[in-house]
C-alpha cells in the first residue's frame, strides 16, 4: 500500500510471526511498547542486528536508533561484547555463588565513578529502582517518596504512579492491581517546579524517606531540567532529611561514564543504573556510600537478593561494554557525532519554519511536533503531535529508519553510526518532515 512517497515495507512474515506470538503472550508481547500500538502496521519482529543496522524477519534492513531502548551504546553484535560473553558462556551459565567477573565490573565502575562507594548488581532496572527505594526507607525509617509526573522508573507498584489533580498530590495509581494504599505513599509533582516541591516537603514534614528523579527525564519525551534545579533537589532533600535518588537507568554510563551525576556534578545519596551497565544482558544495579549500602542484607537489615543477580555471562558482557566507555576520549566522540547530526536535523526544520523541535544531550535525542523552545514538563507536551510522529515513524521505516515505536521516546546514537549512516539517516529525515508538514 502507499500512503507516502514509497510503498510501505513488506511485513507479511512479522505480520505472521505476531498472529502467532498473540497466541503465547498478552498483546502479543512480552513488555507492552513493543506491540506498535501508537504507531502505524504490526509489530516488526527483528531476525539480526550488527552495528547499528537491524534486519526484520522479512529481510528488510534499517539504520536502527531506538537501539533496544538504550543499553547498545557500542552498537548491535560488538565483537568485544560478543568475543567476552561467547568465552565465559563456555564455562557455564550461572553458578548462584560469587564470582570474579562481579567484582571486576564492580572495580571497572567505582574505580571511575566519584558518586558510589559500594554497588550492588540486579537483574533488571525495576529491581534496582525499587531496591534503592526500600534502602531509603530503611535508612530513614520513613514511609513516603516523592516522585515527578514525566518520570518513568520501571514497574514496581509504589512508582507505577501518576499525578491527581493540584499542586501536590498522592498519586493515582497507572496500573490496575496496585493497592490504593501504596499509591498514598508516593507523592507527584510536576518537573521544574520548586514551589511545589517545597509544598509537598510543608505538608509531609519529616514523612519523606526520598525523592526519586531522572535527572536526565528521557521516558516521556526528552524532559530536560536545569543543573539549578537538580541542585535545588540536592539542598531540599538534605535540609529535610531525604535522601535524593538519581535514577540513572538511561543516562548512568550515557551522558558520561558517571551518568548524569558527572555530567552535572551533583551528589544524589543513591544511584541507580540498568540498560548499558550490563551490555545487552539483563543487568541492573544500585550504588551509594559504604556507610548507606552498609544497611543491605546480608550487612544490614535491607533485605535485597536475586538467583540470576551477577550472572556471570551478564557481567562478562557489562565488562567488556564498559571497557570500552572508559578509554578516554569516547564521549567526546560519540557526543559530537549526535550533536552535529541533531543540529543539521533542526537546522532544516527551521529553515523550513516547521514546527519541530530536536531536543538533544550526548547521544540522546527526541524528535518534538512543537513550537515552544524547551519543554521540561510532562504537561507541556501536546499529546495531539504524536498524530505528526505516527506519520513520521511509518515513512521512516519506509526509508530504512528504525525508531522507537511511540512519540514519547528518545532516540539514542552508539559509536557504530558511522558519518555515512548519519547523513543516510538525515536524508531520510528531511524527506519525512517534508512529507509530515505538506
Ligand atoms: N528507570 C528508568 C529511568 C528506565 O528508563 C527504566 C526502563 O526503561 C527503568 C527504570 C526500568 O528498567 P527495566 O526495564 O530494566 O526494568
């Protein structure tokens, strides 16, 4: 069928694929985005990746920048991360015993990372998160956190929580089966907005264990604050007794190899990481100082575990991915190469006076349907431009151009996006934009 310029791809093998998987799994999938609901046609069942090219179960090929939602920094099939996992792999998958490869991906972090004293691995960012959570509760043997509308810190009930009505506000729950009662624990507020943050601190004076934050808000849309604010939240939460958490599940070894804590300088009391720590492999963690991580079980009365945690094949992969990140000079290159490529893409939008904004921070972008110069809240967006970004994703993949499937994420560039593919993928861009304002 053509809708645009160029005759849709051919899905007839994932469409096949999908009609099979719908049997097996609710919706079809197994995590919810997957399913293309926002976006035009079935769900592409990928077949291979290599660099940062994807190939569909029908044999179509695109330049792939959703790059599984963040944790390919160093592209799809790198050979250091493939050489590293195949070589520990022949040695067996998982012993449930310590090993050194933990302690070695531990070192390699802490070593080059000025914000953590101690970490501890899980298998998965919701794990790590809701880990850091029960720690700062422990802590402070408080019950309540805050947390912003915009935020999204994986699915464990207290944070699978939305904002009511009014300034501050005990969240609504996102999900059906979350007890009312663990949503009256956690409290929303808008991003950027210290009066209500200083309001909701007022009203549950000495209740607060933490507040919880993507210091880079990178999963509903690209929401980014100012260093400012992100150090108003490092003297609210010390001046009432909270600990400040940065959730550094997308930007944690992204915007720097010390997150966004690095990249903006700020000491939150806990970290947490998951996506490129674990190089592809279920990896999640958490960190803080000796003397906070000193209240995890087996230590303290935290309680804390995981069979799979520190999977020996998971932390070989994480090895060799974070080897690379720390030579000197990766960021830089890789930040520069997103940056030129984000500005050429705003630079044609303007010159066509579009209504399309490029919000962009290292390798991190997001394509916005909009007038406005910053949006920082997730009231700001106009849930009316996703119709523009569904149009956009469907004539991308029409050209070769792999996109997260919702106008609600970011895009992410890794070292295997060559010059060449950046400009294939500019070319690509200008045509759809053309196509998405005619
Ligand atoms: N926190 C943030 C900031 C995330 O972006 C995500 C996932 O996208 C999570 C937590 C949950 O991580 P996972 O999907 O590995 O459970």
């Amino acid at each position: 069928m053509v809708y645009g310029e160029k005759p849709d791809i051919s899905r007839e093998k994932s469409a096949e694929l999908y009609e099979k998987a719908k049997k097996c799994f609710p919706g079809g999938v197994n995590s919810p985005v997957r399913a293309f609901k926002s976006v035009y046609g079935t769900p592409l069942f990928i077949e291979k990746g290599d660099g940062c090219r994807l190939w569909d179960a029908d044999g179509n090929e695109f330049i792939d920048f959703c790059c599984s939602w963040g944790p390919l920094i160093l592209g799809h099939n790198h050979p250091k991360v493939r050489e590293k996992v195949t070589e520990e792999m022949q040695k067996g998958m998982s012993f449930g015993a310590p090993t050194a490869l933990e302690t070695e991906l531990a070192e390699l972090i802490l070593k080059n990372n000025r914000f953590i004293e101690k970490i501890r691995f899980t298998s998965s960012g919701t794990e790590a998160v809701m880990s850091a959570i029960r720690l700062a509760r422990g802590a402070t043997k408080r019950d309540k956190i805050i947390k912003f509308e915009g935020c999204y810190h994986g699915h464990s009930d207290s944070l699978l929580v939305k904002a009511g009505s009014g300034l501050v506000t005990f969240g609504e729950t996102s999900s059906a089966g979350i007890p009312k009662s663990f949503a009256e624990e956690t409290i929303v507020v808008s991003l950027n907005d210290e009066e209500a943050l200083k309001a909701a601190f007022n009203q549950f004076k000495d209740q607060i264990a933490c507040v919880i934050i993507e210091p880079v808000p990178a999963n509903n849309g690209l929401l980014l604050q100012s260093k400012a604010y992100l150090q108003f939240l490092r003297e609210i939460c010390t001046q009432n007794g909270a600990l400040l958490i940065f959730d550094e599940v997308i930007s944690g070894f992204r915007v720097s190899f010390e997150g966004a804590a690095g990249y903006y300088d700020i000491q939150p009391d806990i970290i947490t990481y998951g996506k490129i720590i674990g190089g592809g492999l279920p990896v999640g963690a958490y960190g803080a100082s000796a003397q906070l991580m000193a209240n995890i079980s087996p230590e303290g009365g935290v309680y804390q575990a995981g069979t799979l945690s520190g999977n020996p094949v998971a932390m070989a992969a994480g090895i060799a991915q974070l080897s690379e990140l720390a030579k000197s000079g990766f960021y830089k290159e890789l930040n520069t190469k997103t940056e030129e490529f984000t500005n050429a893409i705003q630079r044609y939008a303007t010159s066509k006076n579009y209504a399309f904004k490029v919000f962009q921070i290292a390798s991190i972008f997001w394509f916005a349907f909009t007038d406005a110069d910053a949006i920082q809240t997730a009231e700001a967006i106009d849930p009316a431009s996703m119709e523009q970004f569904k149009l956009m994703h469907r004539e991308l993949l029409n050209r070769g151009i792999y996109l997260g499937p919702s106008g609600y994420e970011v895009g992410f560039v890794s070292v295997a996006h060559s010059k060449i593919d950046l400009e294939k993928a500019k070319r690509a861009i200008f045509e759809c934009l053309d196509i998405v304002f005619k």
